[in-house]
C-alpha cells in the first residue's frame, strides 16, 4: 500500500509509476531511515500527569474538609474522617473518570512495556498508574467503611421524620379532644376544626390514607359517664353545646383513636408502619404480639 505524499491517496503499487489520483511521481529514491531515533515519551508524561492530578486533587479535597471540620485536634482519625468526607464529595466525578483512566492508562503502559524501543519513561508510567489505582482504592475503601454509618444515619433521619408526623397528629387530636370531649371521627373533621396557623398539621394529613385513622369507644366509660351524677345545679347553655360537644349519634364519645403511619417506603400495610395509638408513637414490627381489649370503633368491633 502506497501514500500519495501530494494528495494522500492510497493504493497499490509504486509511486515512480505516477499516483492514480493525481498522477503526481516520484522524482528520486526515498530517503533513508535515520540511523538513530529517540524513543518517544508523551505516553509516560500522559500516564504521569494523569496520576499526579488524582492524586492532587483528592489530598486537596482531603486538606479542604480537614479545615471545614477542624476541631482543634490533628489526630490520625480526624484525617481519616476528613478522607472519608472528600471521598464523598469526589464520588460521582472522580471514580468514573479514575476507572477511565486506569483502563486507557494500562493499554498505554502495556505498550510502552512491549515496545521499549519505541516508547520511554517506563518508571514514571508505572508511578502514574500505581498513583491512580491507589487514589481510586483508596476512595472505594473510604465510601465503603461509611456505607454502614451513613445508611444508620439515613433510618434515623426517616424514622425521625416519620415521628414529628405522629407528634404532630398527635397534638391536634388531643387539642380537639380537649375542646369536643371526644376524637374526631375521621381525619376530616381535624382539618377542618383544628386551626392550623403554621402549617404543620396540614402537612401531617398531606398524602396520608383516611382510612388509616380509627376513632373507637370505651362502652364502659361512656356508661359510667352518663350515670355519673350533675353536681348542685349545673345549668349548661344550649348555645355553648354545639361548640364544646362533638359527641355522635347515640351519646357515645369516641375515646381512643389508632392512626396508621406508612414507613420509609411510604406504603401502609408493610412491616416499617407505625402506628400512633393513644397518644403513643410505635414502630408496628417492634409491638410485642399479643391480644388486646376489644372496642367499639364506628359501629365495627375493632381488635
């Protein structure tokens, strides 16, 4: 295969019998080879620059999360976590292209290692390489140790998160029990007779299933509430009934309440529920199996 040094046309056979693109010719014999020639290094620079940056760059980040969390002391686990917060920080830019350039940088060393002659600074290339495979092991070794820590830290946050949902629900039903003398029936007559100036309660009910809400009834206690006697006499005003009394039909107060709270996978009927039950807040697979009293719950008999 021969290269038209004119036009750059390729094809077979000599360039003294004319190109067959352009028809240019050769005027005179080839020049010869030099006798010597120096083996080329921009492979190893490339390998050599590329580890000295990984490098630089995480004991950068390593020395700028070392300072931001600088407690006074420099012991060796104060760097350790300072790695562990770089390592972080680096993960979705540096790893991807550290695995790039361990992939591309051990083709370039392989042939630099085959071809000596034609390729030199075999000891840097190795250094680079060795450099970027210790960055990205190192990185891999710190996000690995702190998977555990963190995924610890993640459950506690949700379940922390899940709690000032059931604290806040929890609130109003006790400020509308208060108020009516009774749970509401269902979560609608909450919101709309709770005040809910800040939001909070609105956000609570945000999302959350109305069927998951119980309100029940101690037949014992209504009881012994109707027989109790009116001391002296007590005259109560017709007009303040409506507002301080949401008893339902029949006389009977609803005086417990069970409100399902979905988990971390915000979906009700799964082991991580919670349950807020009379003013209680309990994850549902850490209740101790057993069998409770039975209630009247909105005309259905609730276990």
């Amino acid at each position: 295969m021969t290269t038209c040094p004119c036009c750059g046309f390729k094809f077979h056979g000599a360039l003294s019998s004319g190109c067959k693109q352009c028809g240019a010719r050769a005027v005179g014999e080839p020049l010869p080879k030099p006798a010597r020639e120096l083996p080329s290094y921009g492979r190893a620079l490339l390998l050599a620059v590329s580890g000295s940056l990984a490098v630089m760059v995480f004991v950068t980040q390593t020395l700028v999360a070392f300072v931001q969390r600088f407690s006074g002391e420099y012991g060796f686990w104060n760097w350790v976590a300072a790695g562990e917060t770089a390592a972080w920080r680096l993960k979705w830019v540096s790893i991807p292209v550290l695995f790039a350039i361990l992939w591309f940088g051990r083709k370039l060393y392989r042939s630099i290692l085959l071809q000596p002659q034609r390729f030199c600074g075999l000891d840097y290339a190795r250094g680079g390489l060795v450099a970027a495979s210790t960055v990205t092991l190192l990185i891999a070794l710190l996000i690995g140790i702190t998977v555990p820590a963190r995924m610890e830290h993640r459950r506690v946050s949700n379940e922390a998160a899940i709690r000032a949902q059931g604290y806040a629900l929890e609130s109003a039903l006790t400020e509308y029990k208060i108020k009516y003398k009774t749970y509401p029936a269902d979560l609608k007559d909450l919101a709309d007779r709770i005040p809910d100036a800040d939001g909070t309660l609105t956000a609570a009910l945000l999302n959350l299933d109305p069927n998951s809400y119980r309100a029940s009834a101690d037949v014992a206690a209504n009881a012994t509430e109707k027989s109790r006697p009116l001391r002296g006499t007590v005259i109560r005003k017709a007009s303040f009934s409506p507002a301080t009394d949401d008893t339902p039909s029949g006389g009977l107060a609803f005086t417990n309440y069970t409100l399902l709270l979905p988990g971390e996978d915000k979906i009700t009927g799964t082991e991580d529920d919670w349950i807020v039950r009379d003013g209680m807040i309990m994850k549902q697979s850490e209740i101790a199996k057993g069998g409770v009293g039975r209630s009247v719950s909105a005309g259905v008999l609730q276990p």
